[in-house]
C-alpha cells in the first residue's frame, strides 16, 4: 500500500511475550490518514501518494489549503505527508487509511517526531562530557567543555564543535523498530522501544529505510 502514515504517540507501556519477557514498547495512534493527491511521475516528476492527518481549526486554515483538498473532497488536515507507494493497489482520491492497511506484526519501522526540549544545556547534559577534576588546583572550572582550538592554526572555532547549546527540540528518528502488535478496532500500533517526542507528539511511521 504505502511506505508509511502518520499518528500521535499515545505513550509507553511493558508488554509480555509469548515467552514471557517483558519488552519496552510505545503505543502509536495511525491516522486515520485520508488520502488528499496522487501524485505521478507524468504530472509531478515522481510517484507519491499525500495523505492527510486530523482535521485543522477553520481559524487556521488558508485559502489555498482549503483549495487544495476540494478535489478530494475532504477538511483540511493538519499535516500533510507525502510517502511512496510500496505494494500495487487502487487508491482514490479521500480515501482513509487505517494502520492495518499499512502495517503488519513483525514489520520494520523508522519513527520520526519531535524531541523533547531540553533547553540551553550545558555539554555535559548535552554531549556527556566528564568535565575536570574535583581537585588537583581546578578553580571555577569543574563543567567547562576545555579546550576549542588552537592560536596561530585554524585561528578560528571550528564549526560543529560540541559547545554548549539548544538540547532537543529538533526532529530525531528512531531507527529499526518492530512492530509488535497492530490494533485495528483501535487504529494504533505498538512498536518497539522508545519513540522522539512527548506523548501527544506528531510522529511519521515509515517501513525501515534499511532495516538490519
């Protein structure tokens, strides 16, 4: 059907195999994801298929938004994602998707979202550094980050140095996880793991990308 859909993570919860060990696990709420463009390679350069998630406020919604889901027939949502096509089969224009159209027991699954905002943090919150001795002559300078560069050569900070910073906040992706259950009556899946963001948080499920 498709590569993936998106949801709201629902929150963490321990499972029990059939071999009884206990497992980890985030439960996802998929959609249901209405299908708002076909996209073609004659017409746009590459296939896709843009589906649609929840419904937006009216108060946030544009004029060219509302235009571009009147062909589907549909609200306008409030996010739009694009995913490719992984399987053949008919999809129309307004069509809702549930996640056991997408997603079955065992699959593979990237899961994207938002992380959880840390703040300005310092780098040992941020990067894990050690920071200095507790004795030995250090005076004032217990969490610095040390050293950033040399004086004649480069001169310069160079960039992408792990300083101290923004922690979080950023979209992060967790890679290879499995999918260990699907609830259909509920339209959720449980994945394996941990998943970026706050429950509440907008996530996007793909099919692994590569998976082990």
């Amino acid at each position: 059907m498709l590569s993936g859909l998106v949801g709201r993570k629902i929150g963490m919860a321990r499972i029990v195999d059939a071999g009884g060990r206990p497992w980890a696990a985030t439960v996802i709420a998929l959609g249901p994801c209405v299908v708002t463009q076909l996209k073609t390679a004659a017409n746009d350069g590459y296939d896709a298929v843009q589906v649609g998630f929840e419904r937006a406020k009216p108060s946030r919604v544009t004029r060219a938004q509302r235009g571009h889901v009147a062909k589907a027939e549909v609200a306008a949502p409030v996010v739009l994602q694009e995913f490719r096509r992984r399987a053949e089969g008919e999809l129309k224009l307004g069509q809702a998707l549930s996640a056991a159209d997408v997603f079955q027991p065992g699959d593979t699954v990237d899961v994207s979202g938002i992380s959880k905002g840390h703040g300005y943090a310092g780098v040992i919150k941020r990067h894990h550094f050690a920071g200095f001795p507790g004795s030995r002559g250090t005076h004032e300078y217990f969490r610095h980050g040390g050293s950033i560069g040399n004086r004649s050569f480069p001169g310069r900070v160079r960039k992408g140095l792990r300083m101290a910073g923004q922690m979080g906040n950023k979209k992060a992706t967790a890679l290879n996880l499995t999918v260990m259950e699907v609830m259909a009556e509920e339209n959720a899946i449980v994945v394996s793991g941990a998943v970026p963001g706050a429950a509440g948080g907008i996530v996007t499920v793909r099919h692994a990308a590569r998976p082990r």
